[in-house]
C-alpha cells in the first residue's frame, strides 16, 4: 500500500477514534481530494454528520466514542457509494497512528490530491491543443482548457496557504520538464506562414498593422522565421522591400549560412501568390504558435506533476512558470482580436515610418566613415619640434 492511501486510511481512522478533529480538517479538506471513491464517500459522511449536529462532533475529550458514530457514517456512505461494510470501516479504526496527528495526515491527502489534479487537467489540455491542431477549425477550447488549468492552480496555492506566483524550477527539475522534439508541422501550418511572407512583401505596409502581435518566434519553420525578420528590418528602416531586398537583409543577418534558407527559397517565398489578406494569414499564424505552445507547456506540467518529490508549492509554481509563455501568447492573440487602439491609430499612421526614426535606423546599420571615429584634433598630426620654435620666434 502506498503512502497516500495509509495517509488517507490514517485521516479516518483519526477521526472516528476522535470525531473533534474533523474540526481540524473541514474548512480545507474536501472529499474530493480523496483518491478511493470509498474513502471519499467515508469522509463526505463525516462532514454530513458533523453539519448536522451529530452528538459525537460533540463530545469532550476523553470521553468514549459511542458505537452509533461509526455505524452512521457507514450508513450515510453506503447510500451514496457500494462497497464501504462494517467491517472496512472498523478496520480503519487501527489505521490511524495517532488520531492528534490528523491534520498532517490531511496535508498528505491533500498533496497527493494537488498533484493529481495538476497531472489531469495539464494533461486535458494537452490533448485539446492537439485536437484543435488536428482539426485546424480554431483554439477556443484549447483557451478554455488553458483558462482551466490557470484557475486550478491558484485556487490549490491558496487552498494550501501561498499566493501563487511563477517560479523557475532548478537545473534539476528543468532537465524533467524539457521539451520533447517537435513533430512534424502540417502542411496546411507552412503553406499559411508562405502566404503571409507573400503578402507581406508585396504590401509590406501591412506589417504596421501585425508588428505589435506577431513575433518571428510564431513561426514553425526556421527559415519564415528569419524571412520575417528581414521583412521588419527592412520596413523598420524605412527601405524598400522586394525579393532583393530581403535577400540581401537575411545575408546580412547570416541566415543564409545557417543551412535554413538560401537564395532560391527566399525568392520562392517572396513571390508566393496570395489571395487573401495578410491579417487573416497572421492570425493563422498565431493560432498555430498559441496551439503549439499549449501543448508544450502542457507536457511540462505533466512532467512537473508526475514528480513525487516536489512539494505542492514547487510544483504549483514550477507549473505557473511553464505557463508563462501560453499566456504571452494567448495575450497578444487578444490584442489581435481586439484590433488597433484608437489612440494607437492616431500615434501611429499606417504609412511610412517616421523620417527621424528610419534615418537613425539606418544609421545603426551603416559601417561609419574613417573621417566620423573620431573629432579631427584626434586624428590631425601633433607639430614637429622645429614648428614649435619657429612659432615662438615670431614676432
């Protein structure tokens, strides 16, 4: 038998031996967070009973248990749960080492239970972003699982007593939630972020528009990624955009060297014909990386989880830090729904940038000229000795 189910034996029979102490256990304890139906249906009796009024809630210390206490709670539990005799529930009496330490027998049962709901609900999402990512029809139910899990871990932090916050777990522990080799990416993932280059590059005037929601880490193939880069370069700086131009932009950046891209891909991406807008592609784009994402952090969690060394409240908060990179991006996929501030479409016009800010841009990129490291008095030669007495015989 494990220890968690001892714990849980021990939890009963600490109770039925004093029934003063589900005093001690009914404000955090719930009979949920049992794992055996029978042992949970046991204590929801006991809080039932002890709702009611029961005279053995009642009683002074030291002073005998009556026999109807034990034979109530097994009635009340029998209604609701087959399978909880007589003789179970006596034998639960003689679980229990020392009925004074049930509160700490209940945080045992309660560990166990936080570990087990984490490890469900991390692993229902999981299975949802890959259902949505299969069908390819929208990530709401992948938002609401995600929603979920977000809700289930603050209201266990503040069951067991913390305010919960994201913390970064040890080398340890990390090497335990690493992400597993990506699978491989749906054609119709590439063929979206292909027609939103495309797009972008014949009006890359659009990109104002997705610059604030969409980041070149969105994109599952290495080289988009570094096509988009050059393509927010280039509008950065206010320079043109064409094939050439970003063909010369991601030489500049090296990722012609890198094995992603070469010179007849960034062309063929360039000129990819597009029949939609590039909003309604960059939306798909980002639906990807949220679901994607989802699914990495869910494997995380899981990870997390099914760690019997973590305490709750490493885990809570190891958990809260693998979901840190879903709600970025299930943040700036709000701000994509919610479209430009009205404020934000006055400040920032949609046309080109802001003379002053591409001329600085542009200045960043430029190699200085040898006449501009320095102020001329540096560089102009110091006067010869002779020079020196010739000046001062002058007149």
């Amino acid at each position: 038998m494990t220890p968690l189910l001892q714990a849980e034996q021990a939890v009963l029979g600490g109770v039925l031996l004093e029934p003063r102490q589900l005093g001690r256990l009914a404000g955090w304890l719930r009979p949920e967070h049992f794992y055996r139906p029978a042992h949970s249906a046991l204590y929801a009796a006991m809080l039932t009973l002890r709702e009611s009024g029961h005279p053995a809630t009642k009683l002074a210390p030291n002073v005998p248990v009556p026999l109807a206490w034990l034979n109530d709670i097994r009635g009340e539990a029998s209604a609701h749960t087959r399978g909880v005799t007589h003789a179970y529930v006596h034998s639960l009496v003689s679980a229990c080492p020392r009925p004074a330490h049930v509160p700490v027998y209940g945080r045992m049962v309660l560990e166990g239970a936080i570990h087990r709901s984490v490890t469900q609900h991390a692993a229902r999402l999981h299975e949802t972003a890959r259902a949505d990512t299969a069908r390819g029809n929208g990530v709401s139910e992948t938002l609401h699982r995600a929603q979920v899990l977000q809700d289930v871990l603050d209201d266990l932090a503040h069951r067991w007593g913390f305010e919960p916050r994201p913390v970064e777990p040890n080398t340890a522990v990390a090497e335990l939630t690493a992400s597993a080799p990506a699978g491989q990416v749906a054609e119709r993932v590439l063929a979206d972020e292909a027609f939103l280059l495309g797009a972008l590059t014949a009006h890359p005037e659009q990109l104002s528009r997705m610059a604030s929601w969409l980041r070149p880490g969105d994109f599952a193939d290495p080289g988009h990624r570094q096509v988009y880069r050059a393509l927010g370069a280039l509008r950065h700086r206010g320079e043109p955009v064409d094939e050439l131009t970003v063909l010369w932009e991601c030489q500049r950046r090296g990722a012609l060297t890198d094995g992603a891209l070469d010179a007849e891909r960034v062309r063929l991406i360039c000129h990819v014909p597009v029949a939609g807008t590039a909003d309604y592609f960059g939306e798909q784009v980002l639906d990807s990386s949220l679901l994607r994402t989802a699914a990495t952090s869910a494997r995380q969690v899981r990870a997390l989880a099914d760690d019997d060394s973590l305490a709750p409240g490493q885990l809570i908060s190891h958990a809260l830090h693998a979901l840190t990179p879903l709600g970025e991006v299930r943040r700036r996929r709000a701000a994509a729904d919610a479209g430009p501030r009205p404020e934000a479409a006055t400040t920032q016009p949609m046309g080109p940038p802001p003379p002053a800010r591409a001329a600085a841009a542009r200045a960043r990129s430029t190699v200085p000229r040898a006449q501009d490291k320095g102020p001329p008095s540096a560089a102009a030669p110091s006067p010869t000795p002779s020079a020196r007495r010739s000046r001062r015989s002058s007149p």
